[in-house]
C-alpha cells in the first residue's frame, strides 16, 4: 500500500495555472476573446482584407500546430486560427458541450465576429472532421476545403451511432500525465520521431496541463457520436484537397478512398514518408499542395 502511494505521488500530474501558460504561450493579451459565454484563445495574422483562411487543429493539439504554415500564408491570405474549446489556452466549453455541433456553431460565431463572410478551411484529424461538416452544412461560408488526414469513418472504437468506450487507464491521464508518457504516446504520430523536438513536446504537454483540458478531451471522446458521413460529404460543394502522409499510423491513408468516393470534387495528394501530422512533421511538403490549391 505505501509502495502504491508512492508511486501515485511520484506520477501525479498536477495542473498549471493559467498565468504560467499564457506567459509561455500567449502572443498578445488581445488574442483571448470572449465569445457565446466561451472563452475562446484566437490568432488572427496577414491584412484584414485578404481571403481567409480558418485552420482547425485535431485531437491534443493546439493552434500552435499550425506555426510553420501559418507564418507562410499570412501575407497572401489573413489567417484564423484557433485552440478548441478545452485545448491549449481555450477555457473548456462552459456548457459542458464538446459535441461537434457546438463546435461548428462556434466557428460560425468566430468568422462573424471577424467579419468574415467565406472563408477557405483547413483541418486537420479531428479538425478535419469539424471543417467538413462545416462545409456541409454552411456550404455558403466556404471557398475550398483542406483536409488533413480527416476523421470521420468509422474504424475500431468508433462505430456509427454509438459513443465510444473510453478505457479506465485513458481517464487517469487526469490525474497522471508524466512527460515521458505523453512522449511515448506522440512519438508514433511522426514517421520519424525525431521531429517531435524537445520544444514541441514541452508546448504538448505544458498545454494538456491547462486547467480542465484533460477533462475535457475526456468529454469531447465520450461525446463523439459518428453518423455516416457520407450523406453530409456529398453535401459539399467546395472544391476539396485531401493531404496524407503514407505513413500515417493514426488515420490509414486507405481512408483517402472513402473520402473521394464521397467527394467526387476532390483530389489526393500523398505525402511519402510523412506521419500523421504534415503540418510540423514536414510543413514544406504539405504547404507546397496548399499554396497551389488555394492560388
């Protein structure tokens, strides 16, 4: 018993508090924005009056995901991106509602808030699945979509209809999280782990002791409920590019064919030797696709 409450003190992940953070990792004071009751942490770079562009991270990550290519398009483009509700400087949903149509009600209210009537989306994972039901049901609202190795179809743990089980062991990163751990649980999202630099892997876990963010990643899995994707794709009418690393060990590049069978606009660029996240694994690779999508 006492070994046990040893090992337990010595494992014990203890939140940060939001001042430690946002010195660490917020640009401007202004960045945070109080939006629907939510407080939502928003960077909005490049000229005011240039396209748009919205990128949604995935599951875990944080806007900071998107630094290298961000920095690229900011310029030709405005860029908007944003830490979802519960990740990274976001304060969890204050309704408790990590649903994906909450969240794409919150995208809505962000491009209003900006001014922005259309806008190109990028998405990424989790992201990915929130940028195509946007498009699908505000298809007004989106110029072209990209989609980085979408979620959406079902796969083991996620059947149609169903909330999916969340294992015990997942729900103690509660309260055990020790950086090693994380590093370990990272690693396999990079074909070459190697890019997982001691930086990133500082900001992931820095941010995933963000007060309530490992609660509310817990949240958003319970309440992820798929439903055929397929009726929603056919919906959309934006022009689409679909990106994937052919070493992808979260989201099988066999997925890309769902996704254009579905979405007979779209095409597939494939990113050889690249892992689950192009964007920082091999941000050239990817943006070179993007600039000329979106040019």
């Amino acid at each position: 018993m006492l070994l046990a409450l040893l090992l337990a003190l010595l494992l014990w992940t203890p939140d940060l508090d939001r001042a430690t953070l946002e010195t660490r990792y917020l640009q401007a004071p202004g960045d945070l924005v109080e939006m629907d009751g939510q407080r939502l942490h928003v960077r909005d770079s490049g000229p005011a009056d240039a396209p748009a562009i919205l990128m949604i991270h995935g599951f875990a990550a944080s806007l900071h995901t998107w630094e290298p290519w961000a920095q690229a398009l900011a310029g030709p483009f405005r860029v908007l991106r944003l830490d979802l509700p519960g990740s990274g400087l976001s304060a969890p949903d204050a309704r408790g509602n990590c649903r994906d149509d909450r969240t794409v009600a919150l995208l809505g209210a962000l491009l209003d808030q900006r001014g922005i009537r259309r806008a190109h989306l990028l998405g990424h994972s989790i992201g990915g699945r929130i940028a195509w039901t946007f498009a699908a049901t505000h298809p007004e609202r989106v110029d072209r979509l990209v989609l980085l190795a979408p979620d959406g179809f079902a796969s083991p743990g996620f059947a149609y209809g169903q909330a999916p089980e969340v294992p015990a062991m997942l729900g103690l990163m509660r309260y055990v999280l020790p950086a090693p751990l994380l590093r370990m649980n990272l690693a396999p999202a990079y074909a070459d782990p190697a890019t997982l630099t001691d930086a990133m892997h500082t900001r992931y876990h820095d941010l995933l002791r963000a007060p309530g963010s490992r609660q509310a990643l817990l949240e958003r899995m319970r309440q992820t409920v798929l439903v055929d994707p397929v009726p929603l794709l056919h919906r959309i009418q934006a022009p689409t590019l679909l990106l994937w690393g052919d070493r992808d060990a979260f989201i099988p590049t066999a997925n890309a064919e769902d996704f254009l069978r579905a979405l007979p606009q779209a095409r597939l660029v494939r990113l050889p030797g690249v892992g689950h996240v192009p964007q920082e694994e091999s941000p050239q690779a990817g943006l070179d696709a993007v600039r000329s999508f979106l040019r």
